[in-house]
C-alpha cells in the first residue's frame, strides 16, 4: 500500500502539472495546487473531488515568481498538513525569437519562472525534508536541457540551468534521504505546446496543422507526447529512493541518452 504522502505541484492549473496533481492524488497523496489562474485552479480542484479526493486537495493561489513566493505557498501547506513531502515543479513558459531579437525582458522573465522560482523552492523545501529523513523533489526540465535548438535561447539556458541545479542538488543531498531529479519532455500535447505552434505559423506561413506536423517529426515516434506520459515519469521519480540527480527523457526517442 502507498503511504499517502504531502505533495505540493507549482504550475498545476493544466497541462503536465495538472496531470501530474489528479496523478498523485489517484495514489493517495495529498495535492496542494499553486498556480497564477484561480479559475483554472478550481477546476482541477473539481477533478480531485471528483477522484473521490476532496479532502486531500489544497490550492493555494500565487506567481511563482513573486518574492517570498516559495515561503508563502509552502508555508500555507505546511499549516494544513505539515511539512511538504513530494515537491514537482511544473511551472514554466518559453517563447521563440532570434538570439539577437530575444529582448532583455523576456530573458529576465525566463529565467525568473524557469530558473530562479525553483532555485528558491529547493532552497525553502529542502533542507525541512532533508532534517525529517524523506523527500522526494522533481523539475520539468525539457529535451532543450540536453541540447541546444535555433530561436530558443532563453528557453535553452533557463532548462540548462535548472538541470544543473537538479544535479548538484541532488549531489548535497544524497545521504539525506532526499532525491532531487528532472523529468525532460519533449513537445507535450499542452496549450503551452499550442501556443509554440501559434507562433511558427504566424512567422512561417504555415498552416497550424504543418506546424504542429514539423514539432512532431521532431520525435522518432512522430506524435506530441501527452501530459499522462510525463506524469507517470514523474511517479516513478516519486515511488524510487535510488533514482537521484537525473534528467529523465520522455520525447519518443530524440534525444536519446
């Protein structure tokens, strides 16, 4: 039987986040939600009630990005159920431009969700897991942490980035008790997904079907991945105590390790 443990998912108001809260309270858990759109919220805390789970779901409203935002969301956790057990970090955003048209804004802002939010998260969480002997953290990282593509530089670093925070994180922490990994999709079936096609059919001309056709022969198995596949990567990195300081691809075979 799985020990029903206290999870918090940031980014949980869709797409891979969403999937991977309704996936850990289907074993469960306790999912505290965290995302900037309180509407969405409310409707994944809907599907957790209606996974028989209401009582097991906490959302807790807020932008990653704000200061003390790690703080505050953890510690509203912390008052209902206690220390966060199970911490995924799933918010995120990319965009597409040039290198030398990527504006310094839209950098800062990458880096700000992609990087910095979980810097501060691991920073907060981490060490009450670690003093307590058990914890379990994950990143969505992305295949643009293995490698680097044209028109994506700030989506690049930030995914580096938090790659190699994964990893020596993981390293300090090893004798803790504590696992620290990524999981990195490829092109996932998300609006986030959606929105890159948006954007290469409004610069090239294509269609949106062509579009979405171009990023799917971009895996091997030529379709988009889906956000139940990436959560289940996300319970294995849950349910292994040996699995720490990986960056586990989940892209239909393209970049393979």
């Amino acid at each position: 039987m799985t020990t029903s443990r206290t999870c918090l998912v940031t980014g949980a108001s869709r797409g891979i986040g969403r999937s991977v809260a309704l996936a850990l309270a289907a074993e469960g858990h306790r999912v505290a939600i965290n995302a900037r759109e309180r509407a969405a919220l409310g409707a994944v805390e809907g599907e957790l009630a209606e996974l028989g789970r209401a009582e097991l779901g906490l959302a807790v409203p807020g932008d990653v990005t704000q200061p003390g935002a790690a703080e505050t969301t953890l510690d509203a956790v912390e008052r209902r159920w206690g220390a966060v057990e199970v911490l995924v970090l799933a918010a995120g955003v990319a965009s597409s431009a040039p290198l030398a048209r990527t504006t310094d804004a839209e950098w800062e802002r990458t880096l700000a969700v992609n990087l910095t939010a979980p810097f501060q998260f691991l920073k907060r969480a981490a060490p009450v897991m670690a003093e307590r002997g058990w914890g379990r953290i994950v990143v969505i990282a992305s295949m643009a942490a293995k490698r680097g593509d044209p028109y994506v530089s700030a989506y690049t670093a930030s995914k580096h980035g938090v790659l190699g925070l994964v990893r020596s994180a993981a390293t300090e922490l090893a004798r803790s008790g504590v696992t620290v990994n990524a999981v990195c999709p490829g092109y996932v079936d998300t609006q986030l997904t959606a929105d890159t096609i948006a954007g290469i059919s409004a610069s090239t001309g294509r269609s949106a079907q062509q579009a979405r056709e171009a990023l799917e022969r971009m895996h091997p198995i030529r379709r988009l991945i889906t956000p139940d596949e990436v959560a289940e990567a996300v319970l294995a990195c849950v349910r292994n105590p040996a699995m720490t300081g990986q960056g586990i691809n989940v892209d239909g075979g393209a970049c393979q390790s």
